[in-house]
C-alpha cells in the first residue's frame, strides 16, 4: 500500500512541500477542473515507471492502474481493444479455489513481510553493535603514540580496516602485557630504519679499590727509627708528616737554614732527622701513595663512564638505576680519597677508610644489567627485521587484550545476528518460493478455465441496461480483442460519443481491474463520470462504492489501495455516502485548491469536507479558499438552487433589480459564465478581491429579488462569509 506520494513541482503544483500524506485503502481527492487531480494520476500512470522517488510504499509494491482522459484516449487509438479474460460465472469451485490461493498469497506475503521487519530489525541491531565496536577501537588506535601506530600500518585510515585487524588477532595465552614506557621504547627503535650496534660498557677495576681499601697503614700512625736522637723530639711532637715537609724545604733552601725558624742550623742535626726517616718509612709511605693513586684511577675511570651515560638514554637505554648507584658510589669514595689524602700528609696520623663492597657491588649489578640491554639491542641490530615484527606483533597483542571484552561481546553478538540471519532468510526463502508456487497454480488454472467472453457478455448486459443499445462488445483477432460494434456490424470506435465511450471505457477498466486482481494493485480513477447524464453518474457511483468497500475488505480484497478524484460534489457526495451496510472506516479525504499561482492540497484525514455538494460551493466563496474557479461556483450555486425552488430565468431576475444594478447584475452573468465555460488567460484568472465583493454582493440581490434572501443570509453565517457590511452599504445605496 502507498503511505505518501509527493507532488511537489509537478504540473501547477508550487515548490512548497505538496503531498498526500498518511494514506488510507481508500482515498477520496475533491478540487476543480484544472486544480492538478489529473496531473497526479497522470504520474500514477506514466511517470511512476521513470521516477519512484514521489512514491513512499508501505509493504511490497504494487501494480498501478490508472484511470483518466489519456486511459480513455488510448483505448480508442486502434481499431481494436486489447481483450481482458477473466473467470465465467459458472466456474463457481474454480473461482473458490482461485480465492482460497489469493488468500494464501496474501497471508504468504504478511509473513515474508513480517519475517523480512524481523530480518532488518536484526539487521540494524548488528549494525548498531558493530558501530559500537568500531568506535571502541578507534578510540583506542588514537590513544597510540606515533611510533606504535606504525604496528597496524595499512589499516590506520578506516575504521572499518582497523576493527577488521583487532578481529584477526589471535593472542597467545601465556602473553605478558608490557609496560607502557618500555614498549614506547621498543616502538621507537623498531620505528627506526635501522639499528647500529653499541659497544658494551667497560666495568671499572672493583678490585683496585677493594685493595686499597684494605690497607692497614691507613689506621696506623707511620713513624720513622727510634735509634737517633731526635726521635723523641719527632715523637713529641707527633707529626713526623710535618717534620719531613720541613726537611724536604731545609734540603731545598742549601741545607743551612730551619724553613720553620729561620735558624741557622748544623748539618748533624739534619743528618739526624733524615735517618729517622728509614727504609721502611719510606716503603710504608709509597705503599699509601700507590694506593691512593689506583683507587683515584679508578675514580677518574667512573668519571668518564658518567659523561658517557646522557649518549646512552639518547638510545633508548634505561639509565636511571646506574645513576642513584653512581650518586652513592661518588658520596662514599670521594670521602675516602680524602681521608687517604689526609693520611699522605701525614703519616703519622691514623684514619678510617670504609668499606664500598655494597656500593661497588650495586653498580656494578646496574652497569651488567645495562649491558645485558645493549647486548639484547646489538642483538635486535643485527636481526632488526625479526625485531622489528616481534615488536609490531606485540603492540597488536597489547590492543587486542585491551579490547579483548569488546571484542567478545560483538562477536557474541555477531553469531547471534549470523544464526537469525540464516533462520530468517530460510523462512522468507520458503514463503517467496510458496508465493511463486501458488501463483502459478492460480495462473494455470485461471489460463485453462479463462476467457474473454465473460467480459463480453458483462459489459454487454450493463450497456443494454443502461439503454446504449446501438453498439455493443464483441471479440476480434480470434479472441484476443474486443471491437465495438453497431447493430449493422460496422465498427464503432470513431463514431461513440463522449459518454459512451466514457462508460463503456470504464467498464472496460473495471473488468481490466478484476483481471489484474493476482498482482493486488493499486487502482486510481480520475474522474469517471465526464460526459454522462445523472441516470449513468449513479450507476457508476455504485460500481465506485462496490469496489471501495473490496479495498477496505484487504483480507479478500483484489485490490491493494484505491484513489477516486473527482470535481463533480454530487459523484463526491454519492461515493461517500455513508448507508447501511456501507463504512467510510479505513479512508482519507483530501482537497485540492487552486489559487492564481499554484495549486495546494489540504489533508482532511478521515473526515469528509464536501457534506453536500451545494454547501461545498458555498464553501468556495470563503476568503481562504477563493480561487480561479469562484466563477463557476457562483454560477452553480444560482442554478442549482434557483432551478431547485422554482426554476430561475436569470435574465428576468436581473430585469427585477433596482435600474442601477443592473449593468453589474449581467456582467456578473457574462463574468460567471467566462470563467467556468472558457480557457482563460492571466489577465482573468487574477480577479480582483473589490470586484468580487461587488459581484457576491450582486448574488445577494439577486436572492433577494426572488425573495431567498434569508436563505443567501443563512448561507453566508454557515459557511463563515463576512460580506453583511459591504452589502449593507450597497443596497443602502441603491434604496
């Protein structure tokens, strides 16, 4: 069923938002000749099949057959007519069986329908949670440094490429999720063109320092031999450091003079200082001076190793541990150099160097762990494609855990969406196939047990009841068409008049109709009553009726929807006549106004706007709804109802008015009948809002001089004109 059609820009019908909206099985369209009725039944016929757009479908769609002038026209462009075979009247068990199959299409197509709402519903809801899972990785690609992008490299510019990547991931169960700072690390370097190995780093000599720690001199006073004479002096003075200094200048200065008191002094007393200063004195004093010289050597070595330390970090490496180790090394040898610094300037004095075994052993547990990552990255050089994959693969490991309960939930989803896919696809499979099979068992036997002939013999029957008895129906090509004949057996086509050609062209369609009625189309009827007299008009307003109520049926209905437009009120009003055992449920009833610019539909829903036909031009008088064929409602009006009452001879009714009026009562006359009777141009179709208040107010005289005008006065106040003060005005000008 057809839920919408837009008309928008079509024929007279403006740019604004025309439509029929929220159509019903039955739908009544009401507005004059020339509002743009047949422009939309011409696009039902014709335009439909080039451009579908205007045509919103509620279900499957459906056949459109059309009914209107250019169906009539075509009918009878050829000598013959194509023929529509249908079921005889006497096939009774037939047509039964052939409704019973219609009806188990219809159910067929109900449950393909509701099986397919199902499947999209299904559909949308997988998509849904596909949408949601793509947005899940996506966001979590973006949170990924530059370096580690590179790990999904040819699949960074679509979502769809990305989530299809994380899909593929298959993460081994013994995998250890890696800190994010050094994977940042690896990231980098496999990032890199290349890697160049690193040499590893040289560990200081531990050992020297161990030695020279363990000097017991440095805890003990040296003194020099106690068999010459000045040892006691030297002894009292306990500074034998001192007293050697002082020998050292005295020998400097020529050996005459003290360098502490500037005495002259004899030679023997310096030869008695200098052997107290003995061999083992001076081996103990070189055994200090050595010591304090390896253990600065090693010093100075971990100096240089700390300026090397910023090139390391530059590559990657992480050096903070070797750092803090370096910072308690340097607190505690830089204190025990200058205590045995102390010692060296004087050896007669004791001092405590401490033991660095911890802080020795902690760096150099840092400086071998150091080193065991410049052997893993030499290593990584020299392979550097396998490390280069081992690193990617593991950054694609490291997202697909982080999305791992994402991922589970819509592949849940997924086969869940899968398996009611595959039922339901199953079950519209098997209703399509049940559908084409029943419709060809319907097709065969209608095609062993149809024939033109009941056609014939039916439109026949109506003609001769309708007293068209000087031609009738009968077959030609063998069978295969119709022709219509004169009692003297010549063909009738070009010589029907309008109105025979009009009913017995409908009456074709109907049959047309029923022949189609397999496919359940769509049925739209414009107008069919032009050129018949009233006897025919309630005739084909039953037949009209007849197949509304069929429409409104559905469940046995051969026809999915129907449209009848019309601009006669008296064919509206019998259409839509509610009566016993007739309902106007299920239906839609639109109006379609034509102003000086364009034509407007307005939506009425279920109820009926046109209560009677001679209200309905009454209507038209209304300010908002004045159109370009308020002439020909003026002129319907004085002739249906004056013809009503008594008859109206309008030329002694103008003859009636005050002399003055009666220039404006016969041009109103002439005015009236130019424009319901004739094509008019733009100068015309833009009448004056002044002019027409002169004329309705003339229509009020004329009541008036056949004494009606209480009945104009109802009028007016019913159907909400508001012209009471400008016809006061003219008729107290006229008194």
């Amino acid at each position: 069923m057809i839920s919408r059609i837009n008309v928008s820009c079509l024929g007279p019908y403006g740019s604004d938002n025309a439509s029929l909206d929220s159509l019903k099985s039955v739908n009544y369209i009401f507005g004059s000749n020339g509002s743009g009725k047949t422009t939309i039944s011409e696009y039902m016929r014709t335009g439909i099949t080039d451009d579908a757009s205007r045509v919103e479908w509620e279900g499957p769609s459906r056949p459109v057959l059309v009914y209107n002038q250019h169906y009539v026209n075509g009918i009878f462009q050829n000598s013959s007519v194509p023929g529509v075979f249908t079921l005889g009247e006497d096939n009774i068990d037939i047509k039964h069986s052939v409704n019973v199959l219609g009806q188990d299409i219809i159910n067929l197509e109900k449950q393909k329908e509701n099986y397919e709402g199902v499947l999209n519903r299904k559909e949308s809801e997988y998509e849904d949670s596909a949408n949601a899972f793509k947005e899940k990785c996506w966001k979590e690609l973006r949170a990924l440094s530059a370096a580690q992008k590179k790990a999904f490299q040819g699949c960074l510019s679509r979502k769809e490429a990305f989530c299809q990547r994380i899909l593929s991931i298959e993460v081994p169960k013994n995998f250890k999720l890696t800190e994010y700072d050094e994977l940042e690390s690896l990231a980098r370097k496999a990032s890199q063109p290349s890697l160049q190995t690193i040499a590893l780093i040289d560990l200081p000599d531990f050992e020297s320092l161990e030695l020279a720690e363990s000097c017991e001199d440095f805890s003990r006073p040296v003194v020099g031999s106690d068999d010459v004479n000045t040892a006691r002096l030297i002894h009292e003075l306990n500074n034998a450091g001192w007293v050697e200094k002082g020998l050292y200048y005295f020998r400097l200065k020529g050996g005459s003079t003290c360098p502490f008191c500037q005495q002259t002094t004899s030679e023997a007393l310096a030869n008695s200082i200098e052997s107290y200063f003995d061999e083992d004195y001076r081996r103990t004093k070189r055994l200090l001076m050595d010591a304090v010289s390896a253990y600065e050597s090693v010093l100075d070595e971990v100096h240089r190793l700390r300026e090397k330390l910023p090139a390391y970090r530059n590559q990657g490496f992480d050096i903070d541990q070797v750092s803090d180790n370096l910072i308690d090394f340097d607190a505690l040898t830089t204190a025990n150099l200058d205590r045995m610094n102390a010692k060296l300037n004087d050896l007669g004095s004791s001092v405590i160097v401490e033991d660095t075994i911890d802080v020795r052993d902690n760096l150099a547990a840092a400086l071998k762990k150091m080193n065991e990552q410049i052997a893993a990255h030499n290593e990584r050089a020299l392979h550097f494609s396998e490390f280069k994959e081992d690193v990617f693969t593991r950054i694609q490991w490291q997202c697909a855990v982080r999305l791992a309960a994402d991922k589970k939930l819509f592949l849940k989803n997924e086969a869940a969406y899968k398996k009611a896919k595959e039922g339901l696809e199953s079950k519209v499979f098997n209703c399509s196939d049940a559908i084409e099979r029943k419709n060809a068992e319907r097709e065969e036997l209608m095609s062993r047990l149809t024939s033109s002939k009941p056609t014939i013999e039916h439109i026949n029957r109506i003609l001769k009841d309708l007293c068209f008895d000087n031609f009738s129906l009968d077959e030609a090509n063998d069978g295969k068409d119709y022709a219509f004949i004169r009692q003297g057996g010549e063909r009738a086509n070009e010589t029907l008049s309008e109105g025979e050609k009009t009913i017995v062209t409908f009456l074709y369609f109907l049959s047309y109709v029923k022949s189609r009625s397999l496919e359940y189309p769509v049925v739209f009827i414009d107008d069919p009553i032009s050129s018949l007299d009233s006897n025919v008009l309630y005739f084909v307003s039953s037949l009209v009726r007849d197949l509304a109520s069929e429409a409104r049926q559905k469940a046995n209905s051969e026809v999915s929807q129907l449209f009848i437009s019309t601009h006669n009120a008296s064919f509206h009003h019998e259409i839509t006549h509610p009566s016993s055992g007739y309902s106007l449920s299920d239906s839609a009833f639109f109006v379609i106004r034509k102003t000086a610019t364009n034509s407007a539909i307005e939506a009425f829903g279920p109820d009926n706007p046109v209560s009677t036909g001679y209200e309905a031009l009454w209507q038209e008088l209304r300010e908002e709804n004045r159109s370009t064929s308020v002439r020909n409602s003026i002129r319907r009006i004085l002739e249906t109802y004056f013809n009503f009452v008594n008859g109206l001879n309008l030329e002694e009714t103008i003859a009636k008015l005050p002399p003055s009026d009666r220039p404006l009562g016969r041009s109103l006359l002439l005015w009236t009948h130019s424009g319901s009777h004739l094509l008019t141009d733009d100068a015309e179709c833009t009448d004056s809002g002044d002019y027409l208040l002169h004329y309705l107010n003339v229509m009020r005289r004329i009541f008036e001089a056949n004494n009606q005008a209480a009945h104009f006065d109802y009028m007016l106040k019913r159907c909400g004109i508001a012209l009471e003060s400008a016809a006061t005005g003219l008729l107290s000008d006229s008194e």
